[in-house]
C-alpha cells in the first residue's frame, strides 16, 4: 500500500520514541509474562482442590485477593494510561502535522484525488452510552474534548493503538480488516460484493483492507464520532485507497432495503448495550441483500471458553471502563442473529490466524478447521488468533 505511514507521519524525536517503546514494552511483559505467570500459579493452585473453578466469575472472585493478580491489575492499567500520556505528548509536540490535515477533510468525493469522500451529520446527537465516558481510559473518548483541532481524537486513537499493540496489528494496524476480509473471500468464492459497510470503523484500521480484498467494492466505514471520521478520511486519502466515510448511528444504518453486501465490525459490539446490539442486528438484516453476509470480529463468547480464559478475556469490563464487555460475552451469538432474522442454520464461527503475517495455505487450512478456543484465542499476543462469527440472509 503506497502512501504515508497509517499514523500520518507525525514528527517524533528520539525522547518521543523511546517512551512510547518503554509503553509498548511494558504492555507487552504485563500481558504477556506476567500474564502467563497469573496464569501458571492459578493452575497450580487448583491443582489440589477438589472442586474446580465452574466459571469466570468463581475464578475472578478468587483471584480479586491475591497478591500477584493485584500486582498484574495495577500494572496494566497504569500501561493503558502510559498509552495514551505518550500518545497525546507527541500529538501536544507536532500540532503542525494535526492542523495540515484540515485541508483534505472535507473534500467531495469529485475532489478526492483517490475516489473516497466524507459526509458528516451535525445534526446527529451523541448516545449517552459514549458521550458519559472514556471508553478503555482512552481521554476525551472517540468524540474528543478539544475543539481547536478537529481530528484530534482520531490522531489519539491511531497513535495510541500504535502504542497500546506492541507491533501485532500489522504494518498498519490492519491485520484484523485484512484476517475478516480474506476469509470472506475465501469461504465464499461466489459471494458478490458490491458494497461493504464496517460499522464503528472509529478511524478506518480495518475499513480500508476490505477495498483490498475487493478492488471493485464500494466500501464504507460509519462510525458515530466525527473527528474520528476526519482523520479516518485523511488517512485514507494519504494511504491512496477509495473509502467512504459516514457518520451515523449502528441503529439507523443510512442504506435502503436489500442494498448492502457485506455488514462488518470490529471489536464494536462489547461497546454497546445489550438492547443497541439487538436493533443493530435487525438493521444490519435490512440492509443486506439475499445472500448478503454479516460478519464481526469479537472476542469468543464465554461459554465457549474454559473458566480461567473467560475471565481473562473479561478482565476489561472491571478493570478498562468498558461496561458492557462481559455482558456482550455472556450472550448466545448464534442467538443474536436468529433474534435479527438470520436463519439458525447460517450462523458461522471461526478462530483464525493474523493473515499478514502467515501465508496463504496456512490461512486457507485455518479456514476449513472447526473453530476452536484456547489461551490464544482473542489474547493480544504474538500467538493471538481472531475469532470471527455472524451469518448470511437466506433468499
């Protein structure tokens, strides 16, 4: 992909680099080896007693005490807070980088030297659900707080996930858009896709991979925030791919009936309340044409996991100010799209290696394998694989 770096080449010395690699490093060690130490003395300790752990809440319950799960808790929310402290210094240090981009924010899609175009709602109003909170302690949430730079928030979010990654989200922070879209291709060969829409695409990371996978798309990413959408533009422009960005709401899709091909999210529906993911299920539905796919990168439902794993991957609604992560997990997904319209028989699941970073066979093998969990599944890790489920509308 020709064009700038995915984070828009902002000017950083050598101070700035260095704590952002002392950042990814610490993240890094806490979830990774201290990770795997909570998670080798856990196993240790059950070992002898005589009635196992039955679920992730038994296992949190008696690891709340415990001197190492304190220690582990601490340091990683003092890492996400390092993640964003680092981020919004080198944001403060080249704000000539940040005011340059309000030049190709607005541009109609006639004027876009790539084809892609920004439409933004004034009128939309903020849900209470993003606009009373910062979402995984990021300041300021997808919306932002500081008027005088209009994509400030979506610089934040793209240098931070730089940060908060520790380098394996791929070269752009697109290996999840690039895992979700390749598997499409390859699961269902005659699928045609005409338009795809990424819903909560806050900057565009994972929206962009899909005009890859499908040159000839139409490919758009909605997102509720608007200076997310700015720079999600912006970036786009820079990276030289045609994508379309909208603001609106997940349960008021802007398309007509029957009109969309592919209905795609990532990491966006443990954001939402239980009662937001159901009418967006239902509009996803009404959008998609017959035979048209709904696809959504998430963690794996809990009751697909063992007791410890559920837990881990739950650590965030406690401890990250994401509310309704374990309330999302704790659902029944094929549920989710048969409550939409989805026939049961459709329901897809899969669990599937980083497609940038192995090759194609390997990444086709992983396709026609049974979904399977383990400690891997979901777990930010250089062994993560993703978990991708959803359905197709019969007709």
């Amino acid at each position: 992909m020709a064009g700038l770096n995915h984070t828009l080449a902002l000017k950083k010395n050598l101070d700035q680099r260095a704590r952002e690699r002392f950042t990814s490093s610490l993240r890094a060690y806490t979830l990774v080896d201290l990770a795997d130490q909570l998670r080798s003395d856990y196993s240790e300790e059950q070992t002898a007693v005589e009635h196992p752990h039955q679920s992730g809440e038994d296992v949190h319950r008696f690891l709340k005490s415990r001197d190492l799960f304190k220690w582990y808790s601490s340091l990683r929310c003092t890492a996400q807070e390092l993640v964003w402290q680092s981020t919004l210094r080198a944001l403060d240090e080249d704000r000539t980088t940040l005011a340059g981009l309000s030049g190709v924010t607005q541009v109609a899609p006639e004027k876009s030297a790539v084809g892609g175009s920004l439409a933004l709602d004034p009128k939309l109003s903020l849900p209470s659900y993003i606009d009373t909170m910062d979402v995984h302690l990021m300041p300021g949430n997808y919306q932002g707080d500081r008027e005088d730079v209009s994509v400030h928030p979506g610089a934040v979010y793209d240098n931070g996930l730089e940060v908060f990654s520790f380098g394996v989200m791929g070269e752009h922070l697109d290996d999840i858009g690039h895992s979700m879209a390749n598997f499409t291709r390859l699961r269902w060969p005659g699928l045609t896709v005409d338009t795809v829409v990424d819903v909560g695409c806050t900057i565009g990371h994972n929206t962009l991979p899909w005009k890859q996978a499908f040159p000839d798309a139409q490919v758009y990413g909605l997102d509720i925030a608007a200076p997310c959408l700015r720079y999600g533009h912006a970036r786009a422009e820079s990276l030289g791919v045609a994508a379309h960005f909208r603001q609106a709401n997940c349960d008021q899709l802007p398309f007509d009936d029957g009109s969309v091909d592919v209905v795609f999210s990532s990491m966006f529906l443990h954001e939402l309340p239980r009662n937001v993911i159901n009418d967006f299920f239902k509009e996803a539905y009404r959008i998609l044409r017959p035979g048209g796919l709904i696809i959504h990168m998430e963690l794996p439902p809990n009751e697909a996991l063992a007791p410890y794993d559920a837990f881990y991957l739950d650590w965030d609604c406690f401890y990250n100010n994401e509310p309704f992560y374990k309330e999302f997990r704790d659902l029944s997904y094929p549920a989710l799209c048969r409550d939409a319209g989805f026939d049961e028989s459709a329901f897809f699941q899969a669990t599937l290696p980083r497609y940038t970073y192995v090759d194609e066979q390997e990444f086709r093998d992983a396709i026609d394998r049974t979904a399977s969990f383990d400690e891997d599944t979901g777990r930010l890790s250089d062994t993560i694989t993703w978990y991708a489920f959803g359905s197709r509308k019969q007709g």
